[in-house]
C-alpha cells in the first residue's frame, strides 16, 4: 500500500506540472502577485495487480468463478501455488466442473515443481483411481519430506501391504512421524498398531522414524524398493477451463483395497478448499489459509504444510519409548519364565545354611562359603526362598541324604545350624 500511495502523490504532482489550467496566473488589479492553483482531485486508489493472492481473497468471498479466472493465467504461466490452486478447484467444483482427471493434472504440474501438499493430494487421487504403483511413488516423496497426510496414508499402505510392500516397521515409521505432527487419524492407528507390533519390529520403526525427523532419510536396510516419481516438467498444454453447469460436491469415493476410513480421512484433510497464496519472496513455501468446514458454501480446508510441532513429537515420542520399554521387559520376562520351563527338574537333597533378612545378604553369605570352599561347592548351586519377613539359604543338590548331612558337616556357616532336606 505504501507503494500506491507514492505512485497515486506522484500522479497529483504530475496533474499539477502538466495541465495548463494550473498554471500561475496574475489576479486583476493586483500586480506581481501570483494567483493561487485550483486545488487538484484526490487521486483515487489503484485497485491491486492481479494476483494468486488476489484470487485467494475471492475464494475465501466464495467467488469461485472469479478466483479460478485470476488463477488461470498464473497456472498457465507455470506458477506452482496456482497449479496447485486449479487443482483444487477441479477436485471441489467450485468454479469449473468437479473433474478429478483434470484435477490430478494440475497437481502433476505443481509436483513436479516440488509443491508439497501437490505431491500429496496427487499421490491420494492416484490410489484411489487404483493407479496404485505410481501413487506411493507420489506418496512417499511427499512422506520423506514431512507431509503428514501422506505419512499417514503410506503408514496405512505399508500395514496392510497393499500397493507396496507389507512393513510394520515403516508402517510404525510413518505413523509415529504424523502423530508426531499432530494428525488425529495417525495417533489412532498408531495406537492400534502399537498393540500388535513385535518389539523388534518396533525398535526399527523408531530407527527408521529417527531418520526421517533427522532429514536423513530411510536407512539402506529398510528401503522399501519404491522408485522416485518421474520429476519431468509436463509438456503437453494445460487443460482447458470447464466452466461448471452447476454447483458440485466433491465425491467421498475410496479404493476397497486400501483402508477405507483411512483414504476418507486422508482425502478430508488432503485441503478440500485449501488454496495456496503467492508470496513475494517464496511461493512455494506460502502458508495455506485455514477456514472451519461447517457451511456449505465454504470448502473445508487442510491444515497446513507440515511443519514440526516440538512439544507434541516430544510427547508421542516419549510415550512411544515407555511403550517399547514396557514390551521389552514383558519379553525379558517371557524368555526368563520359558527358560526355568525348559530346565530339568531337580532332585534328591538340599541343605539349609541358614536365614538372612534379605536376598543380598543371603547371596553374599553363599558367595564368600563358595569361594572358601570351591571343592566341596563344586557343583552345588544356591536357592534362595522367602521365609516371613526374612530368607532362607538352601544349597543343592546332594544325591542322598547322607551326602547332603556329609555337605552340613563341611560347609556350615558359623553357629546357624544345618539340616537336610528332601527336595522331591
């Protein structure tokens, strides 16, 4: 604005220099005093250039057909937030025939550009019109680069090994990244899956997970063999403009194959509306505006482009970690029960040494009888059992019992007494 002011000044100022009718004039009777000019028009304002921005603003007044005229030439132009934007249009009808055909074209145009949210909404049209092989192509470029509808939706593929290979780890990857984000729908899936993924499993999906919030990308040893998406500017000419008949709603349709509730909700939040503004000094990374979805003639809009939400990636990370801690002792405790199962039962005879108040002063009075007496405790192994308030010191095992009264001779710790006992 300050801009047009400056211009419109210098507009008066050319007006006052230039029009003869302004020039100074002698007043009759009076001489050598100059006549004062007429006083000049207020300039009026100059409207703003056309502009993506421009064409946000009459979207956000519901003047499609205006927004998608002041988009058009910017798209065709090769604008990515444009592209972007006539993809949304033809994805909504608003303003042009609801066509998702048309639609994925725009995204194309912008993805290959690098857009963020294009590779992603392009990606989740693919799958859904089955074009499953080059839609994770989409899917995951977007995914690597912190979009988290696509992380969520490639979470879900890698689940359910449907249009890429079956990994929990990735699936658990992915899912922690956009939960991490903030995306409700990832949060639930990643607590259900929490549930059935094996430890290992889930020691490499945070590996993996670590990777990506590092930038690093998905370590050699989990890549999931996915080619990159043909990065080529498209070169055929735009599509032309298909004014609507009538005002359409964008279909819920979802693929069978995938998911459905998870392609519904990606597609919910895929920016049904949302429109990119052009920014001065960096376009493509231009905040998307945000409108609540309850009206009608309002598109509800995604949140959005991912950036990281420290305080909640902090907290799904360390819920992520006492989880993975908790099934790594239960697995501790699995693998310790099967191994006492899998020992042989012992039998014959043990001897009473004597009652300690705890486990460490009792493992340490056999530790010290032990290292006195290595010849005669060869073979012998201590238990240590409960007994009230205080714990008994039991070694074994002896074949007979007169073996086991033999042991009590020699290896009787100070005035506790000794005494045989029949382990069967």
């Amino acid at each position: 604005m300050a801009g047009v002011r400056i211009i419109g000044a210098l507009l008066v100022l050319a007006l006052v220099a230039g029009d003869p009718a302004l020039a100074a004039r002698k007043k009759k009777g009076k001489k050598g005093r100059a006549s004062r000019p007429v006083a000049a028009a207020p300039a009026r304002a100059t409207p703003p250039p056309p502009s993506v921005r421009q064409g946000v603003e009459l979207w956000r007044a519901s003047k499609w057909d205006a927004a998608v005229s002041m988009w058009q030439p910017f798209a065709q132009d090769g604008d990515a937030d444009a592209m972007f934007n006539m993809g949304q249009a033809y994805k909504l009808g608003r303003g042009v025939a609801l066509e998702k055909t048309t639609a994925s074209d725009w995204y194309r145009r912008a993805a290959v550009k690098g857009h963020l949210p294009a590779q992603a909404n392009l990606g989740i049209l693919l799958f859904q019109a089955t074009e499953k092989a080059e839609a994770v192509r989409w899917l995951k470029a977007a995914a690597d680069r912190g979009e988290m509808r696509a992380q969520y939706v490639l979470g879900i593929v890698h689940w359910n090994g449907d249009g890429a290979v079956k990994s929990l780890p990735l699936a658990y990857a992915y899912l922690v990244r956009a939960a991490a984000q903030g995306l409700p729908e990832a949060t639930k899936a990643l607590n259900e899956l929490s549930q059935v993924i094996q430890p290992l499993d889930r020691a490499n999906g945070w590996q993996i997970a670590t990777a990506l919030a590092n930038g690093s990308g998905i370590p050699a040893q989990f890549q999931p063999g996915i080619q990159p998406p043909p990065m080529m500017a498209v070169t055929t000419p735009p599509p032309a403009i298909v004014v609507a008949s009538a005002p359409a709603a964008a279909s819920g349709t979802s693929t069978a194959a995938l998911n459905a509730a998870a392609l519904k909700s990606a597609e919910a939040d895929a920016g049904e509306g949302d429109t990119e503004e052009a920014q001065d000094t960096a376009p493509a990374a231009a905040e998307p505006m945000r409108q609540p979805a309850p009206a009608a003639s309002t598109p509800p809009l995604a949140p959005p482009t991912a950036r990281p939400n420290r305080a909640a990636e902090a907290a799904a990370e360390k819920k992520a970690a006492a989880a993975e801690a908790a099934a790594e002792k239960r697995a501790a405790e699995k693998k310790l029960a099967a191994k006492k199962a899998a020992e042989p039962k012992e039998t014959g005879w043990r001897i009473q040494l004597g009652t300690y108040p705890s486990q460490k002063t009792a493992m340490q009075a056999w530790t010290k009888l032990a290292a006195a007496n290595k010849k005669s405790t060869k073979g012998l192994h201590p238990t240590i059992g409960k007994f009230g308030s205080n714990y008994r010191l039991q070694v074994g095992p002896f074949p007979t019992r007169d073996e086991a009264r033999d042991g009590c001779k020699t290896l009787e710790i100070g005035k506790n007494g000794c005494f045989a006992l029949n382990i069967d």
